[in-house]
C-alpha cells in the first residue's frame, strides 16, 4: 500500500466588492477656437481622453484616467482610477462640473490636464463645492441664494458657472482670475430649473472687429499674423442659456439683462406637469431636450418651435451627452437604454434619425 503523497492546495480569497452606485459623469471641456478662425485651418492632432470624474450614492468622487494608450508599454486597461475625492457627506454626489482655470494657457488642439482644471459639485443641498484636486479636499463652498441646487453649467469660456435652484431662479457664478463669486441674478420663474446648457458663444464685436482687421491688414500683414496667436476667451461673447423646467416647459435666456426670451412648452399627460429632466444645445444652437415622458425633442433656438420629437425612452430621459465633434447626441433614462441620434445626410434634406 503506497503512502499517501502531499497535495499542495491554494486558496484565495476575493474581496466582496459593493460598489456605490454611479451618480454623475463629468468630463473636461475643451478650450474655444480661435476667433479669427485661422487655426482652424491647421491639421488638428487627435485629441487624448481627458480626466474623467465620477460621482458616487456615497459621496464620493472619483478621478479616472484612460490608461494603455498606442505608446504605452502596459496592456489595455482602459479607465483607472488615479485618485479618490472622499465626500465630507454621505449624501450623493447630484451635479459635477469641470472648468478650465486658465483658458488662455491652454491651446484649442490640446486636453487640458488635470493641473489646468477646477472641479465644482453638488450634493442636493444649496451649497456648492469647489475641489482642491493636489490635495484631495474641499477647497471653499458657496451658497445658492435660491434653495437646493438641481443643476449647474459652466459657460464655453469656462469663466462663468449657472445654479439652476429650487425657487426657479438661474444664479451666474464668476470664475475668472481662480474666483467664485456671484455676478448675478436671472429672472425668476415659478417652477424648478431641473436643467441647464449655454448656447454656442459668439464673437464680441463683429462688426467693428472686422473693420479694425481689415484696416490692420492693410497697413501691416505681419502684426495681423502675430496677433492671430493671442486670441482669449474675452473675444467670445455668451447670448442666452435654456433652462429645463418642473412645469412642462423650456425657457430660453438672455444672459445680458437676464430675462426670458421665450418658452417652449413640451406634451403633457393627462394634466400632469412634465419635467425637463435634461437639456443640450448643438453646435448650431439646435436646443435638445429630454423629459419625463420618455420624449427627446429637438427645438429651433431662433424660432423656439419644435423641429422633432423622438419617444425614444420608455420612461424619464434623465441624462445626455453630445459628442465633442457635435455630429452624436447619446440619451440615457430610467429604462436602462442608451439612444444614439446622428444627422444623416439624404439627397432631399437633413434628417436626424435614432
């Protein structure tokens, strides 16, 4: 009878991994073109992913990096976490937002980097949060002055911040040289401004820019080349914002006197209020919106009538996300899809389709 021989066994143990549930997305912007479009012309660089913020049902927020590029040696291992924001509350993280802290510092065919960035948050409450991403803290908080927070925008030029509040006001937030302060108030509404988007800014003084250029080329080429290279985000100009309503309507904003240019009312079911859970504007100022019904519909900002109207969710549209390039729009909702909408180009005319 042979002896028994020893058999070498291995255990493991794997962690019970619960994570918290996501929340929000928040991905950098991308700095504004030149205005004098000559940049445009260049061979634009493909652009790398930027630092992607996630917020958490604990409070947490955490900043990931695309990781195993062409030139990296290590294998693919596509979003990492690099760093955990820990939350100074257990309540969710509602809204994220990313601005550039130095728009002028950072060329238009470029990602900002982590350095270059200011990360803003909300929590359900009526403060809002600004980061100190080196050291992983709050670095100061700021009052709404209207109530709860339900949704924040940061401006193109990433010098001004939009509170949509709880008492239907809009409050603009001035960003510029590293601040946070209020600049102003918006008309009020009676109704929650659950959304909020920027229009596509536009350039400040059109008229008399180009009749200071063309004098300027005239008499000296090379200074007008020179000064291509030192456009900043103070030769765009903000004109309105829309706002997403709890009233079963979209308002259209002046950002110069602050007041309504119009409203845009959606559908509504059997009486009841719809709520414009979430908005977008296109790269031709094309307003999108989603709401409560499962409706995506898309709106001309200059007539403020309705082009379409998708039902492309079978309950609340609460999220969207267009496409850096402007030719994608993707929708997200309670019904667990996820909906792509692309112009597509047809002899007749345009068409958007899903």
């Amino acid at each position: 009878m042979t002896e028994p021989s020893p058999i070498s066994v291995h255990r493991c143990r794997f962690v019970d991994f619960t994570p918290s549930a996501i929340t929000t997305l928040a991905f950098p912007p991308l700095p504004l073109p030149s205005v004098k479009g000559k940049k445009n012309a260049a061979i634009r660089k493909q652009l790398a992913f930027g630092t992607l913020a996630v917020g958490r049902a604990n409070g947490n927020i955490e900043l990931c990096e695309w990781t195993g590029l062409e030139h990296e040696q290590q294998a693919p291992q596509a979003w990492v976490v690099k760093k955990t924001l820990g939350g100074p509350y257990t309540s969710k993280v509602d809204s994220l937002a990313f601005t550039i802290r130095d728009p002028d510092l950072v060329a238009s065919d470029e990602t900002p980097s982590l350095s270059d960035l200011r990360l803003f948050s909300t929590g359900g409450g009526s403060d809002l949060a600004e980061w100190d991403l080196e050291k992983g803290t709050v670095k100061r908080t700021i009052s709404s002055q209207g109530g709860s927070i339900w949704s924040i925008a940061p401006n193109p030029a990433s010098t001004l911040l939009a509170l949509g509040c709880e008492d239907g006001s809009i409050h603009l937030l001035s960003l510029e040289l590293d601040a946070l302060m209020h600049l102003r108030r918006l008309d009020r509404v009676k109704s929650r401004i659950l959304s909020l988007a920027w229009g596509p800014p536009v350039p400040r003084g059109n008229a008399s820019t180009t009749a200071t250029t063309k004098a300027s080329s005239s008499s000296d080429s090379d200074s007008d080349s020179d000064d291509s290279d030192d456009d900043s985000v103070d030769d765009w100009k903000d004109s309105w914002l829309v706002a997403g309503c709890s009233d079963s309507c979209l308002r259209k904003y002046d950002v110069g006197n602050g007041r309504v240019l119009d409203r845009m009312g959606t559908d509504k079911n059997k009486g009841e209020r719809t709520l414009v859970w979430t908005v977008g504007v296109l790269g031709d100022g094309t307003i999108v919106s989603g709401d409560s019904l499962g409706y995506v519909k898309f709106w001309d900002s200059k007539t403020c009538t309705q082009l379409h109207s998708f039902q492309a969710h079978g309950a609340d549209v609460l999220c969207m996300v267009i496409s850096p390039e402007g030719s994608a729009l993707y929708t997200a909702g309670v019904d667990q899809k996820i909906v792509q909408f692309t112009h597509v180009k047809t002899s007749s005319a345009h068409s958007t389709s899903s």
